[in-house]
C-alpha cells in the first residue's frame, strides 16, 4: 500500500510543476473547466426544478379527472374550496413520495460509486472523473425525455435515475471540478481562491439554470426544456474531452482493490500519525455533514413549498425566486470573505452565516405571503460562505497527491448526507403538509443551529493547534498572500489588520 501511495505523489507533483511554470496554462486550464462547470451545472441543477414541476402537474390532472393546466397556470388557484385544498394536499403528497423514490434511486447507488472514483483519478486521470458523472446525467436526461414526449409511467423515470446514481452524478462531478482546482493551484492561498470560484461558479450556474427552465417551461414546454438540458451536457462533454487538459499523468494502478482504496479516502480521520489533524478533520466533517443534510433537505422540499398554498407560484416566479436567491446570496458571502476576512477568521464568518441561515429557515417555514417568501434570501445574506471553508480546511489538510482522495471522501459524505436530507425531509414534508408545511424548515434551521455550535469548536480547537494557523498560507506563500491581500507582511506581523 506504500508503494501505492509514493507514487502518485512523484508523478502528479510532475504535471503539476509543468502547469505551474506555465502561469498562463493553469489559467487557461480554470477557464475551460469553469466554462464546463457552467454548462454542466445549468443543465443537472435545473432538471431537479423541472422534474418536480412536471410530476406535480401529472398529479395535477389524475386528482382533477384530467383537467389540463397551462405551463403558467397556478392550478390550486382553480377552486378555493375545501375540496380543492384537501385535493392539492393530495397531489403534494403524492409528488413527494415520487421525489423520496428518485432521489433513494439517485443516491444509494452515489453513495458507493463516491467512495472510491476520487482516490482511482489519482491514478487514471480527472478527465475520467469528469466524464463518468456526465454520461450517467446524460442517460438520465434521454430518460427523461422519452417519459415526457411518450407520457410514459413515471416509474420509468427510474431508470435513467439508476444510471446516473451509478455514475456518482453531481457530486462526484463537483469532486472532479476541486480536485482539478487543486491541481492547477500552486499554493495554498491560490487554491483557496480556486475553491471558492469554482462554488461561485456553481452558484452563478444554478441562477441560470433556474431563469432558463421557468421561462421553458411557460413559453415552450417540459419536453423542450428537457432537449435543451440534454444538448448542454452534451456540449460539455466535447469540451472536457477535446478541451482539458490531462492533469494527473496517467499510470498503472498496481492496486486494484476497492478496500485499499477505501483506506486511502477514510484514512484522514483515523491515522493516528496525524491526530493533531484528524481531530481537527474529525469535527469539521460532521460540520459538513450537517451543512449537506440542510442543503439537500432545503433542495427537496422547497419548490413543492412554493407550488402550494399560500403561494402557488407559476415556473417563471420560481425560476425567479431561485436565481435571485442564489445569486444574492453568492455576492454577499464573496464580499463577506473579501472585506470581513481582514477582521476576522473566516471560520468566524462561516458561524455567523449558518446562524443567519437558522433564521432565514425560520422566518421561511412560518411565512404566509410572497414578500416574506422573498425575504429569506435577504436574511440568509452571508450563509453561502460556510460550505466553502469548510472544504478549504480539508484541502489544506492533504498533500498534493492526495486531493483526490480527501474530495472523495467529502463527496462520500456529501452524497449519503443529501440522501438523509433528502429522504428524512421529503418523507417529513408528506407527513406535515396537511397540517403545517412549514414544520421541515424549523427543523431544518435546528440544524443549522448545532452545526454554528460546531463549528465554534472547530475554532477552539484549530487555534489549540501550534503548527496550524486556520486558512493562512505556509510561511514561502505568505508574502505573496499578504502582497495580493493585505499589502506585505513581515514574519511574525499579525495576519488580521483589524
């Protein structure tokens, strides 16, 4: 197993040096990728809004006796009457058991795929860690597709699901986009910086998506919406493949055990060599397992909160509503980690921001009107930079050669927690929404609570440590850091102006 691990690190530092005597490479290399980013991401985080929007409007027309709705129209607005409303809590009902059903399909399978795809790209490359989850995206969207045209069952739905679940599907595409950041980085602040472009980048993406597929679905149709998604993933897989480069020299992988490569991804946090580390690790993956949990259980639940009462919204509004919400709130936390991070540790920004989503979740699971709704994001402001800091202290804490190893074990994490999420909070959706819609988001914002505790922990327990100081560069890239920030630092000087 030493053998294995030495010598990945001596042939990824070579490609990585060639990129990094090459400054204009390693930019040229975060474009394109960031381009694919783009596209990919406008493609796979805009089919979950369409889906959900196409289910309900199914069930729509069975609880109606095939009353048919325009792709604008508001149906709980047609009949205010008790019987409509005990009808619309059906068809939620009934739309979140499908939703639970596709994403156990989507996720189970993810779990597994996770554990191990970042510690092989390692060895065989991160052209292959992009492609695997963009095939599986690819399947899923022709699925989809033929279920619209052909108004199939929507247990076909489920096919295409399994095939992108066994793909490792998004997440295993965002751990190709970190682990490639960190390749073409050649410093710690530098792939800080990378880190947090490329969650920019997802943000700006997820805006555009959303904008994009409300106005498709009003002005054409589901089945043109979906044809759209599909010609976008397919447009990003002929960049990464024609387009990036190769930044893992591609070798032999001498063992191909999935246990030993399992020892590699999980190794962080149970290597007693590095306790001073794995303590650290250790509370900061539950950290990011809380964080993933809230962001998926928000993701499932949220659009059906939107289409039912009080607020039925139209796809326009909600494609609205999610690009100004993304879009606010990526601004806001880049200012937050621009200006407020020359006063405080950004880990102190990242607490403040979960405490501002526990409100933001709270004031969203009791609102009653449009304007409340809207003001959530507004409350919120600042809570985009917690996931962000997070994955940059587990960046810092590996090596160079083993990036692929620490993203996939954040990635494992991530998929089995948005798999909680998801099932947890779908299933406490359907049980809740005749009674009180908003009973997920309170429980949700608890979430966020213990996770802000947490991470104050984390703090406590990073400031302990007298070799580390929390998301600063090693001693050779703090005067760069500090030209670029601060303006130059000498040894010894205080990193905090404020």
């Amino acid at each position: 197993m030493d053998n294995v691990q030495e010598q990945p690190s001596v042939k990824s530092q070579e490609t990585a040096s060639n990129l990094e005597e090459n400054p204009n490479s390693s930019i040229k290399e975060m474009v394109i990728s960031t381009v694919v980013l783009i596209l990919f991401t406008c493609a796979s985080y805009s089919s979950f809004p369409l889906l959900t929007q196409y289910i309900h409007s199914c069930y729509w027309e069975v609880y109606s006796n095939g009353t048919h709705f325009t792709n604008n129209q508001s149906p709980c607005r047609a009949n205010a009457s008790d019987e409509s409303n005990g009808m619309e809590v059906r068809v939620q009902q009934s739309t979140s058991f499908v939703i639970l059903k596709l994403c156990l399909c989507l996720l189970v399978p993810s779990v597994f795929v996770n554990m191990f795809v970042g510690s092989y790209s390692d060895h065989i490359g991160r052209k292959a860690l992009f492609l695997l989850p963009m095939l599986g995206c690819t399947c899923n969207y022709v699925g989809c597709l033929l279920v619209i045209k052909f108004h199939l069952n929507l247990n076909f739905l489920l096919i295409g699901i399994l095939l992108e679940g066994f793909s490792g599907s998004t997440f295993a595409f965002v751990l190709a986009s970190m682990a490639h950041a960190a390749d073409v980085t050649k410093t710690h602040s530098a792939r800080t910086l990378a880190i947090v472009i490329t969650d920019c980048s997802l943000s700006i993406a997820m805006a555009l998506g959303q904008i994009m597929t409300g106005f498709l679905i009003q002005k054409l149709d589901y089945f043109y919406a979906s044809v759209i998604h599909t010609t976008l993933i397919l447009l990003a897989i002929a960049i990464v493949i024609f387009g990036i480069t190769e930044t893992v020299k591609k070798k032999e992988v001498k063992e191909l055990s999935p246990v030993v490569h399992l020892k590699k991804v999980f190794r962080f946090y149970f290597n007693k060599s590095r306790d001073n580390k794995r303590s650290i690790l250790l509370v900061y993956v539950i950290i990011f397992a809380l964080l993933s949990i809230g962001l998926s259980g928000k993701t499932t639940i949220e659009i059906l909160y939107q289409l039912g009462r009080p607020f039925c919204w139209n796809p326009v509004k909600i494609g609205y509503y999610g690009a100004y919400s993304t879009v606010f709130m990526t601004i806001c936390g880049l200012l937050a980690i621009k200006l407020g991070s020359k006063c405080v540790r950004v880990e102190i920004l990242a607490v403040a921001g979960m405490l501002l989503q526990m409100g933001s979740l709270i004031l969203e699971g009791l609102a009653r009107t449009d304007a409340m709704l809207y003001s959530v994001p507004l409350v919120a402001s600042i809570s985009s930079v917690a996931v962000p800091v997070t994955r940059s202290v587990f960046s810092r804490m590996a090596e160079s050669h083993e990036q692929g190893a620490i993203f996939s074990s954040m990635a494992t994490v991530e998929t089995l927690c948005a798999f909680i999420g998801s099932s947890t909070f779908a299933s406490l959706y359907r049980a809740t929404v005749g009674t009180m819609r908003g009973m997920a988001f309170l429980v949700l914002a608890a979430i966020a609570f213990i996770a802000a505790l947490l991470t104050i922990l984390g703090i406590v327990k990073l400031l302990r440590q007298p070799d580390y100081e929390p998301l600063q560069s090693p001693p050779e890239a703090q005067k760069d850091l500090g030209q670029v920030q601060y303006g130059t630092l000498r040894k010894g000087e205080n990193n905090t102006p404020c």
